[in-house]
C-alpha cells in the first residue's frame, strides 16, 4: 500500500494505552493521520511510502501540548524578574502591555514563541492573550495547532474598551476560525479577581450555546484568595461554582491553593487543572498538588506559563520540574512517575482543550503529531526506559523531528517553517525599544 510517509524508529511510545512502548516500530501516515502503528519489519513489507524517514536512535511520542501560554510574551521574556506576582503584573508588565501591544508585538511575539516550541516538541498550545485573532493566523500560516484565548477581563486594553467589546470581539474570532483545521477557540476570562460577576454571567450565556474550553488562571496565590475572602466572601472556586463554571469546561491554570474539600470538589466536577510549576516556583506563588488530584480523579495537564514569568516554553523541562516537584510534595518518589508525567504533557492536555480525539496520542485515525527524541546522545545513555531517559535526563535539544498533522516543520534539528535567524534579529530589535522605556 502507498502512504505519504513512513517513520521507521527505535521505540515508539503511544501514551494511550499507558507504559507501553514498542521497539523496533513504525508510523505510517497518509492525509495527515496515523495509518498504522506496526512493527518495522512488518511496515517495510507492506508499505511503500513516499517520504521514508529512519531514525534508529529515536524515541517516537505524541506532539506535546502545552496548556497554558501567553506566547506574544515571549517579547517580554527577563523584562522584569524576581519579583512577586502581583508586583510584576501592576508595576511592570501591565504597564509595559499598555505601551507595546498592538498587532505587530503579537505577530512577532507569537513567531517567535512558535520557533521556540517546535524546536522543543511542542505542537500545540493553549494560548491567553490580546489580539488572538492576530496570534490564531500566525499559527495557522506556520501550520502549528493552537487554541487561541477569548480574552475577558476588566479593565480596557487595546483589544477592547469594556465587557461588551471583549464579548463582541469574542464571538468575531470565535467565527473566524470556526473552519480552521488547526486553530479552535476557548474563552479565556483572566482571573476571578481580574473579571467580575456580570462579564462572567455573560460568557457563560454564551458558552452554553458554543460549548468552548473556560480557560481561566484559579486559586494562582495567596494574595488571590484573601482578596476574594475580602470582596465576595468565599474562596475563588466556591465562587466560580456559584457562578455556574465550576464544570468539565473549566480549565483552570495553576491551582497553587487548594485545600483536601477543593480537591474532592475539582474532581467531582470534571474541571481541568494545568498545572505550571516553574513559573509558580519562580513567583512564589505556590505549588500545585498535583498527584493529590490526579488521585481524587482529576485530569492535569502541564502548561509554561509565558516566557515573561518562566522564562521558556520548554515542556521537556516543565515536565521534568513537574515529576520532581510532585514527588517533593507528596513526600513520595513514586508520585508522578514518567510515564504518568508524560501523559500530563500530552494526552492529559489535549484531553483539557478538547482535542482528545485529534492528537495527545500515537493511535490510528488521530492526527500525525509526533515528536522524534534522539536518545543516542551521552545524556541519555544507556537507556533502560526511554520514558524514564525522555521526562528525567532528555533535553529539548534532543528533538530532532516534528510532524502536525502529517507535515514536518522541524528536520534533522532545524525549524522548516521560520527564518529563525531573522526573528532573532527581530526579537532583538524589539528588546532594544522596549528596555529603552522601562
């Protein structure tokens, strides 16, 4: 039989079913899916494929998700570090926003956080930010997938005035990607403390009717939830439940702050939880327990965060911080094992955007997102469990190829679909302007 390409590795690891791993295995991929999943010897006898790529050294997994970003940010990256949550958004970065964002900031931020990702293996993202509609087309050009946020918050930018131009802008972009094979929408209200009751109210109205992820940072510190105490009389979540969003379409971002009835609350609710623990450890923001509700039911995915507050949107990394942290927390080396913790950063996030049925895993019919790591370096030799070398030991310089949706954006190390070079120029240019004002 012909297919369009015919990946020929080491091990493949499908994530879905969990711990398995097949050596000596092939992908073959026609239209832009999994065809088949088989062993290598059985695929060179029954396929003949146009493109045949052999990479006997590499570990095949699921493209990486990243459920949490604000890739425009990436511009922003080191501006202000070392400093408090609420310090560095009041005092720095939301006045910076105030001065630089537009459409060209977006554009160029959102290149370049895409060149970032793909060369780490992350094909899709979960983004926040203003002008989505700007960050949604870029994504689609390159051929990246991507949820783009609809942003919500209380105070004019120059995305919106008010409420009403947020909701409005919403429902545009919403309808402009409606048919976008690659870029969906969710709305992204900013934070309990960010968005009031009313605007709430409305999306929700609204959400019903269109049934998008809720993405929305939650219980993100302390600060939060006194401040919440204060001016509501309950606690973050107590209010989005009363509101009507605590649900299966929450996904809630961070989640440092929980206590053991949350937890039970969460999971019954079927809401999502991303969980990013670098930008969390370097605010101080708290730490999320994240095995606690994984064991309650929940699903956790694994997000970055912005490369303003991180400062990467490395998701070998994260998840790797993710499976140590979980361990410190529980006081357990076995919570969060690799296997688990790569699920977090692959199935466990699409599962959380609604993408389940399209990519997070390595199985026939789903879309050809797929990531090669070169586990022949020093660093990840010799190799026992390659899930075991790829969470703890493996590094994002190791992937070496990335496929969406069957095409191939990164070969042999080296990003396709960008001049990288000429966004670093850019990067620099804009670095220059803005450190000039700050």
């Amino acid at each position: 039989m012909q297919v369009e390409s015919l990946i020929n590795a080491r091990w493949v690891i499908p994530v879905e079913p969990e711990r398995q791993v097949c050596e000596f295995h092939s992908i073959a991929i026609e239209g832009g899916r999994i065809h088949a999943i088989l062993p290598t010897s059985e695929a060179r006898e029954q396929f003949s494929a146009q493109r045949t790529v052999d990479l006997p050294r590499h570990a095949l997994i699921p493209g990486l998700v990243n459920a949490h970003t604000h890739v425009a940010m990436s511009l922003f990256r080191g501006l202000a570090d070392d400093l408090p949550l609420m310090d560095w958004l009041q005092h720095h970065i939301w006045p910076a926003e105030q001065r630089w964002v537009h459409e060209e900031f977006v554009a160029d931020g959102t290149r370049l956080a895409i060149a970032e990702m793909l060369r780490g293996g992350t094909t899709c993202f979960n983004d926040m930010y203003f002008f989505p509609d700007v960050t949604g087309q870029v994504a689609a050009s390159i051929g990246m997938r991507a949820v783009i946020g609809l942003i919500l918050i209380d105070f004019p930018s120059a995305w919106a005035e008010d409420a009403n131009g947020y909701l409005h802008r919403a429902i545009e972009v919403h309808d402009r990607f409606r048919n976008e094979p690659l870029v969906t929408t969710a709305f992204a209200p900013h934070a309990p403390y960010s968005v009031s009751d009313e605007p709430l109210a409305r999306m929700l109205v609204l959400d019903n009717e269109l049934e998008l992820p809720i993405h929305m940072h939650v219980h993100e510190t302390r600060q939060e939830i006194e401040q919440s105490l204060s001016q509501h009389g309950v606690r973050p979540l107590a209010r989005l439940q009363r509101l009507g969003l605590l649900g299966p379409s929450l996904v809630a971002v961070h989640m440092t702050q929980l206590t053991d009835e949350e937890i039970e609350m969460v999971a019954q609710a079927g809401a999502q939880i991303v969980h990013c623990p670098e930008s969390n450890l370097k605010l101080a923001s708290g730490m999320c327990r994240a095995a606690d509700l994984m064991d309650a039911g929940a699903n956790v995915a694994i997000g970055t965060d912005g490369a303003a507050s991180n400062n990467d949107l490395d998701m070998l990394g994260e998840s790797r911080t993710a499976a140590l942290l979980g361990k410190g927390i529980a006081g357990d080396p076995s919570a969060l094992p690799a296997h688990r913790v790569l699920r977090m950063a692959t199935l466990n996030g699409a599962r959380a955007l609604g993408l389940d049925r399209q990519t997070g895993s390595l199985v026939p019919g789903k879309a050809a997102d797929i990531v090669a790591i070169d586990l022949g370096q020093p660093t990840t030799q010799p190799v026992y469990d390659p899930v075991s070398q790829i969470v703890y030991a493996a590094g994002r310089e190791q992937v070496s190829d990335v496929w969406i949706a069957g095409r191939r954006l990164v070969s042999n190390s080296r990003v396709n679909c960008l001049d990288v070079p000429e966004l670093v120029r850019n990067a620099q240019r804009w670095g220059e302007r803005i450190a000039a004002h700050h």
